[in-house]
C-alpha cells in the first residue's frame, strides 16, 4: 500500500512542479519570461535557466513512465483493443442512416422550390419591362421637351426655359444614364444648354450696360454728397436684370459674365459715350462761351442734360446697345439721330485736345463739372444694379458675386475716371498758365465730385456686405494725380514768377527809406494771423502812409524790398490756405524764397554787388543800416508767420480726418504724411529766421569794421606823424588854479592832431547816419564793438610807437603839456570834447576813453622824459573838466 502512495505521488509530482503555462495548448516558447527581461540578464543566468528546464523534462519523463506502466498492470491497451470491432459497426450504421436521411431532404427541396423560382423570374423580367416603359417615357418627354425650350427661349421666357432645361437634363442624367440611344438626344440637349447659356449672358449683358450707362427718362442722380446712402436710383429693365440674375446664377455664370463679359461690353460702349458726350459739350460750348458772372446759370440749366448724351451713346430702340456714332435717341421708337459734323471721319482725340484747349476757364469749369457729374450718376446707377445682382442671387449659391461687383465698380470707374484724367491732361499747358486765384475752386470741385464718387463705392461695400472682405483700391488715385501734378505745375509757375519778381526788385533797390502806405497793416496782420485793422470796404479807402511798419509792436524802416517780400508772403500764405492739400509744397517754396531774399540781400550789400552792378556809387553805412533793418524786420515777422501757418494746418486736419472716418480714405497714410512734412516746412522757418539774425549781426559787425577802418586810416597819421608845435604860453591854463575861470580859455587852446578832426567828423557822421535808422540799443551795440577794436588798435600801434617813434625837439620837450605823453592825453581830452554831445554812446565812448589813457600810461616808457606821461596832465585835464575823474571812468566802465 506504502509502494502504491509513492507511486502516486511520483506521477502527480510532475503536475505540481513544472509550471501550469508549460501544459497550455496555445503555449509557445517565445512566451516563456526569459524572453521578456533583459538580455544581460538572460545571458546571466543562461545556466540556472537550462538547470531548471532539464529538471522539468525529467519529472516529466518520470511521470510519463509511471503512467503508461499503470495503464500496463490495468490492462487498459488490451480492453482498448477488444471494443474496436463494435464501435466500428456502430459508426457504418450511423453513417448510412445519415446518407438516406440527405437524400430525402434534396428530393423534398427539389419539389418545394421549383414553383418559387419560376415566380421570381417572372417578377423580375415584370420589373425589367416596367423600367423600360419609364425610361421610354422619359426619353419620349425629352424628346419633346427640346422644340419647347427652343420656343421659350425666342419668347424670352427665361425661367420657364430655365427649369424646363434643368428636369429634362436631370432625367438625362438620372433615368437615361447610359443609354446608347439617347445619346443624340443628349447632344442636342447639351447644345441647347450652351445656346440658352449665350442667349442669357447676352440678354443680360445688354440689359446691364443700359442700367448703367443710360439713366432713366426724368430721374437723375444727385449730385450732393448728403444723398450718399439713400435709396437708389431707378434702372432700365430692373425687373427683368433680376430674371436674368437669377437665371445665371442658377447656371453658375454671373460670376464669369460680372468679370468677364460684361466688363469689356461695359469699358467699350463707356468710352464711346464718354467721347460722344464729351463732342456734344464741347459743340454747346464753342457756341456760347461763358463769362464769370453766367457760370453757375449754365451750369443749372446744363445738368439736366447730363445724362441725354450718355442715352444717345449707349441706349438705342428698344434698348439696343448702338455705337456713339450711331447712337439711338432715349425713345424707344425714335430713329437713330445722325451724327454731328464733328463727329464726322477724321475727328480724334487730337481734336477733341485742340476745342478744350480753347476753353476759357469758365468754359472748362462748366465742362468738368458736368463730366464729374455724369461720373458721379454712373457710380450712383452701378450702386443701385450691384443692390439689384445682390438681391436677386441671395441665397442662390453665388457666394462670390459681392467681389465679383465690387471688383467690377473699381474697373469700370477707374476706366472712366482715367479716361476723364485724358481730357484734364489735354489743357496741362493751358492751366500751367492760368491764374493762381483761380484754381481753388477747380480743386474744390474735383474733390468733392472725386469724394462723392468714392463715398457711392463705400456705400455700395456696405450694402453687399460680402463674407470675404475685399480690399479694394482708391479709384480716386488717377485723377487726384493728375491734379496734384497740375496743381504743382501751377505752384511751381506762381513761385518762379515771385522769385523772379523778388529779384527785380533787389536789384533795383537803392537801399533808401521809404513810406509805407496804410494797406500794409492789413496785409501784414493777414500774413502773421492777426485780426485784420480795417474791414474789406475800409480797405478800398486810401489809408495814407506810414513812417514805420510795425512787427509785434517793434517798428522797422521799411524799403520797397522789404514791403515787395511782404506782399509776396502774404500771397503764399493766402495760396497755403486755398491749397491745403499742397501745403508742404507751398510752405517749402516759401522757405527758399525766404532764403533767396537773404542770400541777395548779401550779395547787393554785404558783398557790394549793387556797386559792381552800378545800382548805387558807393555803399554807405545807411545802406547797411536799411539791409540790417530788413533783416530785422523778416526775423522778427517769421515767429508770427509760423504760428499762423500753424493754425492753417490745424485747421485743415479735423476735416481731413472727418472725411477719412467717413470715407475710409485708403490714403489715409498719405494725407498724415503731408501734414507731417508740412509741419517740419513750418518748423524750418524757424532755422531761416536764425539766418536773418546771423545777417544781421553779421551786417552790424560790417559797420562797426568801417568805423574802425577809418580810425585806422586816421590813427595811422595821429600816431606816426608829430603834432604841432605849441607857442611857449600855449599851456598857461595848465598852471591856473580856478578851473571855473580857466575852463573857456583851455577849451580854445587845445591844441589835438590834425589827423582828429577827421576822426571826430567820421564817428559823427557814422552815428548821425545809423542813429536815424537803427535802434538806440544796435547804435550801442555797433560803437560799443568798434571803440573795443579801436581801443585795441590803438594799444597795438602805441607798443609800435613807444618802440620805434622818434621824439623830435620840437615840438616835444621835457616839460609838463610837452612830451608825446602829456599831448596824447590832451588828443583824448579833445575827442571827449568833441563827441561828449553823442549822448546815444555815452557809455562806449566813456569806456573808449578810459582804455586809451590806460594804454597811454602802460605803453609809453616813464623813462623817456620826452614820451612819458605827467600825473600832473591828467589830474590837471580832469580839474579843468576836460577828462572824467578816475571814480567817474571806472563807473561808466562798470
């Protein structure tokens, strides 16, 4: 029984041992978890691993042999082997009762499903002749569908034919598909497609153009920009464009026909129009030319006739779309009218440039106004037809046709408008010439017409709304352009007529004081932005003259020059205003007149070019004193000219930028740039006024350097040549002990240089001269630098003296009043006598003074008896009153 567990236990070992997952049917050795770790690892313990499996195998082995050596002593092989003959006989059996029970089932499925499937076929070949039938009916109504379609489309029938095309078509295509005997069929059904496809682009491509281009009888565009955005104006044949829209749209054409078709059908009878327009104007015109005063009655009875000669151009009988030269009156029963005789063969563009080169401006300003304006009712009839398109395909598919018209505006007014900008550029030469007053209210003209037209294209976006933005251009550009160009050549004509004027008249100046008559006061209080003294009527009266001409209360000594420059401001100062949209322009040939002037005034003063050119013998001093006053004047004007200026731009920008809100100017970057180049014009002016001041200063210095030349040329003599010699008693009053009583009898034997008298004369002469011109404070300042140059010049040539003069006897001894010493300081004690009535340059002459008898007592050697200068001199000068008191010089040197 111990021998028996054993063995039991021995064969159930192997089952508890190995690992169940090596018993699995679906194991593989791929699985094991060897391959699942590292390979390092796997190589590690390589030998642990063939250990454990060869162990595995042998309790396998072992429980193997167990087992079959157990089925050996149950004899379990021989119990196997004696049941092998029943079982088979029993498998034969049941395998012939299945054999017979299979043949039954085919005979009775035979018998049950033959009836069933000759059913089935007799349904299906049904279904097949019914089909038949359909696809012959089908092809029965599309036979007879095509003659019907033929018939609606020469009746204009166009939806009726639409949605006969479309059925049939989708039968074709649905219910015939395939079929070799439709095939012609569908050939002619694709031809009639094609065909209804031409007849409607055609149709609605001749309808369009009339919409646009031919307004209907009694209702004209307006011409203000206040109606922008109100409701639109009436169209030829809306109701049936809207047909025609629809039609296209549901063939997916509109869009071709909107960019395509339409626009060269659009751009050629426009410009046959425009031309046939344009010859009607200028024939009324060349008939009666109109004057100033019966502009605007030519224009209001002209303006309902804007539109007759677009009709004549474009609209035929019965809307037929006719050439310009055989245009068709609006009616649509009249006949055609003949052309004009200047319409006849050999007119052109060379003639139409020749009759508008013979306009007088009034003339051209009527004409223009009313082409602007048949431009601006185009713009408007094109809002309205692109609203009508809108309306008429909205929600049928064309998510593209908003940019497709939107797109189409901008072609077609920019065709327009260039064609427009043609005629303008034909009279370039003619406005070059024309008057400067003029052309503000042609600009102002232009623009607003230009503005309206762009504020039809804004609204016409808004009205569309299109789900893809659309960044357009400004179909503006052309003609503003060509007017920016013309308005410069204008500008460019007025400033060289002004520099050349300017010109003439400093060449002609003789640099002498003038009157300056009363309109000046206005003409200066316009020019730096001051309210004006006397209204327009006061103005006309005579005003008289006056003797200064007053800057920011500062009065100045005009010459014809200077009111010439004054006048001239004010006129581009007036252009500047008229024209803000050249400002810039303006503003900077302002500045180079400016500086012209200056850099003149040099040459013909400072220079002396008026002396080389003989318009004055010599050049004076007054003549330097006017030239400085005229600095001074534009100096002291061109602070209140900026800010004037200033203002003008201010003025200008909050409507510049209203209209770009309004308007979504895309030049909007532009028009900033202008006003900041504009801005640094103005700033500029404050450079050219430093430059007046720096000619100014530089004209004063000039006339302090002739006073000292002429000291020089005296001083050269006083201090090279010996004095007169003095009688023995001739300085008694040297002596005297009451100054009172001694003072006339010094003053008559004062004996100075020869060479001073000269030199008093001058200083006289030149103070006498610059006094009556220039201010107290440049008299000062004038004498004040020439007495310091005098004063050195005078320390300098004494150095010379004291080294190199020789001392004669006589007239010099060593005596008190004798030596070249004590007569120098009675040749100061004489020009102080002499120029003390000069109360003007008290202070320089005091100054002067004083450095001349310091320079006289460093300079001169006290070892010399002959040169030295007494103490005795000039305390005895100062007594009699002839020399200021050492206290006295030291103040007025403070």
């Amino acid at each position: 029984k111990e021998s028996g567990l054993d063995r039991d236990a021995s064969a159930g070992e192997a089952h508890q041992a190995v690992p169940r997952e090596f018993f699995q049917a679906d194991f593989k050795v791929e699985q094991h978890q060897m391959f699942r770790q590292p390979l390092q690892v796997s190589i590690d313990r390589e030998e642990e691993f063939n250990t454990e499996l060869i162990g595995h195998l042998d309790l396998i082995e072992v429980s193997l042999f167990e087992h079959i050596r157990r089925a050996q002593e149950d004899q379990l092989f021989e119990s196997l082997v004696k049941l092998g003959e029943p079982i088979q006989t029993d498998l034969q059996a049941t395998l012939g009762s299945v054999h017979s029970l299979r043949t039954q089932l085919r005979s009775v499925q035979r018998g049950q499903l033959q009836c069933g499937m000759a059913v089935g076929r007799l349904a299906r070949r049904k279904q097949r002749v019914a089909e038949l039938l359909h696809r012959l009916d089908y092809m029965t109504n599309v036979k007879q569908a095509q003659p019907s379609i033929e018939m609606m489309l020469q009746g204009k029938d166009y939806i009726t034919a639409l949605d006969l095309l479309e059925s049939t078509t989708s039968a074709v295509e649905t219910h015939l598909k395939g079929l070799v005997s439709i095939k012609h069929g569908s050939s002619r059904l694709s031809n009639l497609c094609s065909t209804f496809d031409r007849v409607v682009e055609a149709d609605f491509v001749h309808h369009s153009a009339k919409a646009i281009l031919v307004a209907v009888d009694g209702a004209c565009a307006s011409g203000t920009e206040a109606s922008v955005g109100a409701v639109d104006v009436e169209l030829h044949g809306s109701e049936r464009l809207g047909r025609l829209c629809e039609c296209l749209a549901r063939r997916s054409l509109l869009g071709y026909s909107l960019s395509s078709t339409l626009r060269d059908v659009l751009l050629s009878q426009m410009k046959k129009a425009l031309k046939s327009r344009v010859r009607a104007l200028l024939e009324e015109a060349q008939q009666s030319q109109p004057q100033a005063s019966a502009t605007e009655e030519i224009l209001a009875g002209s303006t309902g006739t804007a539109v007759a000669g677009s009709a004549e151009a474009v609209g035929g009988k019965d809307g037929a779309t006719q050439p310009s030269e055989e245009a068709a009156a609006p009616s649509g029963d009249s006949a055609p009218s003949k052309p004009p005789a200047s319409e006849k063969a050999g007119s052109g563009a060379a003639e139409i440039a020749t009759a508008l080169g013979q306009l007088s401006f009034e003339g051209f300003l009527v004409f223009w106004r009313l082409i602007l304006q048949d431009c601006a009712d185009t713009a408007d009839r094109f809002r309205a037809y692109a609203s009508l398109v809108h309306d008429a395909v909205a929600g049928k598919g064309e998510i593209e046709v908003c940019n497709d018209l939107l797109r189409l505006f901008e072609v077609v007014m920019n065709f327009l408008l260039q064609k427009v900008g043609v005629l303008l550029q034909a009279r370039e030469s003619v406005h070059a010439s024309s008057e400067i007053a003029d052309w503000p209210r042609f600009l102002a003209l232009s623009h607003d017409s230009l503005n309206r037209i762009r504020a039809l294209q804004d609204s016409c976006r808004q009205r569309l709304s299109p789900q893809t933005p659309y960044i357009g251009v400004d179909i503006r550009a052309g003609v503003r352009t060509i007017l920016y160009a013309q308005t410069k050549s204008i500008i460019e004509d007025f400033n060289q007529k002004k520099l050349v004027h300017i010109q003439l008249v400093l060449e002609q100046e003789r640099w002498e004081r003038t009157d300056v008559p009363g309109e000046y006061r206005n003409i200066l209080s316009q020019l730096i932005g001051r309210p004006q003294l006397y209204s327009k009527d006061e103005a006309m009266k005579p005003q008289g003259v006056d003797r200064y001409l007053h800057v920011e209360g500062y009065p100045f000594i005009a010459v014809p020059a200077a009111l010439a420059l004054v006048q001239v401001l004010n006129s581009y100062v007036k252009l500047c205003s008229d024209i803000d949209s050249l400002a810039a322009e303006i503003i900077q040939r302002m500045g180079n007149l400016l500086r012209l002037f200056n850099q003149k005034m040099h040459e013909y003063v400072f220079q002396g070019q008026a002396v080389r050119n003989k318009t004055l013998k010599k050049l004076t001093a007054a003549n330097l004193a006017l030239c400085s006053q005229c600095c001074g004047l534009v100096a002291q004007m061109l602070p209140g000219l900026q800010a004037n200026l200033q203002t003008i731009l201010q003025k200008e920008q909050p409507q510049q930028e209203q209209q770009q809100q309004q308007q979504q100017l895309a030049t909007a970057s532009t028009g900033t740039a202008s006003r900041q180049l504009a801005a640094s014009m103005v700033a500029d002016l404050s450079k050219i006024a430093s430059e007046y001041n720096d000619h100014r200063n530089a004209l004063f210095d000039k006339l302090s350097d002739l006073l000292h030349d002429r000291f020089a040329f005296h001083a050269k003599k006083w201090l090279s040549a010996a004095h007169p010699e003095l009688e023995a008693d001739s300085l008694a009053w040297l002596f005297s002990e009451e100054p009172g009583a001694e003072g006339q009898e010094a003053q008559e034997r004062l004996q100075p240089h020869e060479a001073l008298n000269s030199l008093v004369e001058d200083i006289t002469k030149m103070y006498r001269a610059l006094f009556k011109t220039l201010t107290g404070d440049s008299v000062r300042r004038i004498f004040a630098k020439a007495f310091e140059d005098m004063a050195s010049k005078f320390d300098q040539q004494l150095i010379q003296v004291a080294q190199e003069f020789s001392t004669p006897t006589p007239p010099y001894e060593d005596k008190l009043g004798f030596t070249l010493g004590d007569r120098f300081a009675q040749d100061v004690a004489f020009l102080r006598t002499e120029l003390e009535n000069l109360s003007g340059i008290s202070t320089p002459i005091g100054r002067l003074f004083q450095d001349m008898l310091q320079h006289i007592q460093v300079r001169l050697p006290a070892s010399d008896p002959l040169k030295a200068l007494h103490p005795a001199m000039l305390s005895t000068l100062q007594r009699v009153g002839r020399l200021p008191e050492a206290r006295t010089a030291a103040q007025e040197d403070g």
